[in-house]
C-alpha cells in the first residue's frame, strides 16, 4: 500500500503566502502517515497580469517556494510532487515545471509541461501560451521506491498518447495537477481523468486549483484519485485542504492483466486516405505510439 496525499489550493498572487501554504499542508499530510504529498499547477503563483507576474517569478535557484517545499519535505521525511512552478528558463521564455523531491529534499525528476494551449476562438478572442512559455520535448518517470510516477500537467490530459507512453514505459501512478477552469472542469474533468486511468491501468493522482484567485479566475477544483480501474476514490469537492488516500498498487498489474490493451496496442501508419463515390479527403490519425517514456 502506498498512503499519498493531496493538496488542493487557491493559489495567490503573494509566493511568500503561497509557500506558507504549502509548507503546512505538507506537515500536515506528514503528520497522518503520507508517503507522498502532491500538489496543483502553478502552485507558487498564480497571476494572469504578467506584468504583476513578472516581478515575483525567478530562476530554479532562487524561487522561494521551491525552496521552501524541498526544506519542508526534508523536515518532516517525506516526498513530494510539487505540481508545478512558473519559473524563468535559460532561453529568455518561462517553463511551466512539476518537480519530484525526495524526503531528503533533493530534487530527483523535473518535467517541462509539453502540451501548451494555444487557440483562437470564434469570439475573437485569443489564448497563446507559448507566447510565454516553452514547451517541453520529453515524457518523464520519477523513479520511486515503490515503482514508477509518470508526470504531466493540466492540458497534457487531453493528449492520451503521452500517458500510454509513461504506462508502457513502467507508471504505475501518474500526476495530473491542474488549474482547470470552471466550465471546463463541469464538461470534462472526471471523464478525461477517468479515461487516463483506464487506458492506461494506472493510479491517477489529479491534485487541482480551488476557488476564486486574486487575479479574478476561478477554477474548478475537485482533486482526484483514480484507480486503475476507474473508480473514484478521492473527491477532494471544491475547498481548499488535504486528503489522504490508500493505493494498493498491486491493481496496477491485476488490472492491466484484465486488460492487457497496452501489450495488444499495434503500429499504424500516421495517415489515412479515405476515399468515397462522393469525395476523396484526407483523415489524419494519431502518430504510431514510442516505445517507452524516457526515464529521469
């Protein structure tokens, strides 16, 4: 059994309040028997004026909340996946970064959010995300004692190729923090981290953003746990707090037994013609799957 624990917060505009926060939530946790402690996107700060933003968000080195997570995880002995932290990166753009630590504080994986939402609406109105954020470029398992943590971010959950490749690549438990918005949270949230869990037969931990934010945003809240089935163990509702729950990750291997699609999954050509007595057009189809996630 591994015994993890959420944190769901609304995340400010202040990190030093942010990284108080936290730092109680962990001990927390700690204090009922949690192995590991998981925490949403953005959990240092969360701001949608950049300029305000851009005075509080730093380089790995000298970011104050990751600073004061690793110490807390070093104090009370036990690991934590930080959601993730917006941070300055060596190419002049911000990264959007999860960190696994370890209970001796020590950074031990570190994963660049890869799916970036960019879009124009019919309205007219325009989200472009990679205008201040670069993409990551590779799939991540933190190697833990207990088997494999495969780690994403918020709209990387739309994109079930990267969670097929960190379940073949040996996750037996897969980080999904978020900062969902409130409507897209209602339509879409239980249904694509259920679908996560079952396609890939593995433990979904989805800690997420709460409430009304200081920057005039709302999120949907509802941190999750999954197992592989795709039962619901943990529904974290839309306060603010902690949870803690049980995995037994011998339903990992009991479930992907059941349904061994991940060993049945074929290649396919990326590309499909599809030709009719009425027009000829073309489909396009997902790229064939990688072999295994890359391991750091």
């Amino acid at each position: 059994m591994l015994r993890v624990g959420l944190v769901q917060t609304c995340t400010g505009i202040d990190p030093a309040a942010n990284a108080a926060t936290l730092v109680a939530a962990i001990g927390a946790l700690a204090d009922q028997g949690a192995e590991i402690i998981f925490t949403p996107e953005m959990s240092g700060l969360l701001d949608r004026n950049r300029a305000r933003a851009a005075a509080h968000i730093r380089c790995e080195t000298d970011d104050i909340v990751l600073a004061a997570v690793r110490a807390a995880a070093a104090r009370h002995r036990v690991c934590v996946q930080l959601g993730s932290l917006a941070l300055r990166a060596d190419a002049g753009k911000l990264v959007n970064r999860a960190f696994t630590i370890d209970g001796d504080g020590a950074i031990v994986a570190r994963y660049d959010k890869i799916h970036l939402f960019d879009v124009d609406l019919p309205d007219g109105e325009t989200y472009r995300e990679s205008a201040a954020y670069a993409p990551g470029d590779r799939a991540v398992i933190a190697p833990m004692s207990w088997g494999g943590l495969g780690l994403t971010i918020c709209y990387d959950v739309r994109f079930p190729l990267l969670y097929n490749s960190l379940a073949v690549g040996g996750a037996s438990v897969i980080a999904i923090p978020a900062a969902f918005t409130r409507p897209t949270g209602v339509a879409h949230w239980y249904v694509l981290l259920r679908a996560r869990a079952i396609e890939t037969g593995a433990f979904i931990v989805a800690a997420a953003q709460s409430g009304e934010h200081d920057d005039g945003r709302t999120t949907f809240g509802h941190s999750l746990v999954i197992d592989p089935w795709g039962t619901v163990l943990v529904d974290m509702g839309t306060t603010p707090g902690v949870a803690i729950a049980d995995l037994d990750l011998t339903q990992v291997q009991t479930t992907r037994t059941r349904l061994p699609s991940l060993i049945n999954s074929r290649a396919f050509s990326p590309a499909l013609t599809v030709l009719s007595a009425e027009s000829t057009h073309k489909v396009r189809a997902p790229v064939a799957q990688p072999d295994r996630a890359t391991v750091s």
